[in-house]
C-alpha cells in the first residue's frame, strides 16, 4: 500500500504487515503511524460445531492499539491480530509479520529534500564570483568563501544525522574522521545527504590537488 507523510508529503511504500505500526519517516524521520488494518488470516471452521463464544475479559483491560479489540488485564499479546503490545510489532508464528523497512520510492520526494536545488545555488554563486573576478580579483575570494561554508553547513547536516541514530554513533563521527564515509554511504539512508557530502569530498580532494599545483612563494 501507498501512503504519504504528513509532515514531509514523502510518498512511501509499505506492505500491509505494517498497517497501524508506528515508524519514523525515511525523508524527514518524524513519528508516524502506517494508515490501514492488517489482514488477519481467515480461520478454519470447525469440523463439527461452532467454537463457544468469546467471554468478556475482566473489566480495567485496554483495547489493542493496532486492531481496536478488547484485551484481558495484563495481556500484553493481541490473539485476534497478533500484536505485542511490549516490542510494539505484529508477530506471526512467533515472527513478526513484515520484515524489512518500508520503501520509499525514488524520484517521488519532493524538489526541497532532493540536493540539486542546493548544488545549483553553489555553482550559481561560484559562476558569479568567476566572473566578478575577472574584473577584479577579489572577488575570487568569494569562490572560496561559498566553498568552504558550503563544507561546513554539509558536516553539520552529517553530525545531526549521526546524532539522530544515535548518541554513540554522533560522538564516533564526530570524533573518528574515517567513520564519517562509514556512516554517510553504509549507515544513513538518506540519498540527498550522500550527494551533497560527495561534493563536500570533490571539493576538499579539488583544494588540495589545487595547493600542489600552485607554487610556493
């Protein structure tokens, strides 16, 4: 089934295992709970006579957040849908009933949580210093200026990233340069934060193969 986010607009995919079960959202990672009932598997009549019916559970229980049915005093699995109401999943055969993450389909998220608005704005801006330089070359240094607060406003979207996983996984990018590749292309999910700190790499090998090349006074 197809939702969207509402918060985000974030078009995603989920398979009705998910329905009712709460996530955070793969684009803006806000809470939000998968629209929809989950099937429940359809069980098979009796061979002779109808099972008794279903006792009222003992008054002070709560209702099953996924399915809305009555639980007894201190139940903490629903037998109509299978839900745990202690690890918050619906379980199957002592499994839980969908595996994976949901998939949020590429191409569809909105223009403001893709990166190419913002890499367009770079490369106007370091268009307008070139040629602003020619004229005067100081404003060559304005190439440099754009660059450099391009790289820094790139590592604190990395940092706050990290941070949101974790605690511990903020403080070892932080604090261990070579985790941050680890965490930007293995950890994270988010494309757009993969393409703009690809470009925060460009940009850092381009400066430097650019310091060797100039000659040293």
């Amino acid at each position: 089934m197809k939702f969207g986010c509402p918060h985000c607009q974030q078009h995603i995919q989920a398979d009705e295992g998910y329905a009712g079960m709460q996530i955070n959202c793969p684009a803006c990672n806000s809470a939000i709970v998968i629209p929809g009932t989950a099937r429940a598997s359809a069980p098979v009549p009796p061979a002779e006579s109808p099972p008794p019916p279903l006792q009222a559970p003992p008054s002070g229980g709560r209702d099953c957040p996924s399915c809305g049915v009555a639980l007894a005093r201190g139940a903490s699995l629903c037998t109509n849908c299978g839900y745990n109401l202690i690890t918050r999943q619906r379980t199957v055969a002592g499994r839980p009933a969908a595996l994976g993450k949901p998939r949020v389909h590429s191409g569809e998220a909105p223009w403001y949580l893709t990166p190419w608005p913002y890499l367009g704005v770079i490369a106007l801006l370091v268009g307008v210093f070139y040629f602003l330089g020619r004229q005067n070359s100081a404003f060559y240094a304005g190439i440099a200026l754009v660059l450099v607060l391009y790289m820094i406003i790139t590592t604190i979207l990395v940092l706050v990233a990290a941070f949101r996983d974790s605690v511990a996984t903020g403080f070892m990018t932080l604090c261990i340069p070579l985790y941050v590749f680890y965490f930007v292309f293995k950890v994270n999910e988010n494309d757009t934060l993969k393409v703009l700190y690809g470009f925060n790499i460009l940009i850092y090998v381009g400066a430097l193969a650019l310091g060797k090349m100039l000659p040293a006074h």
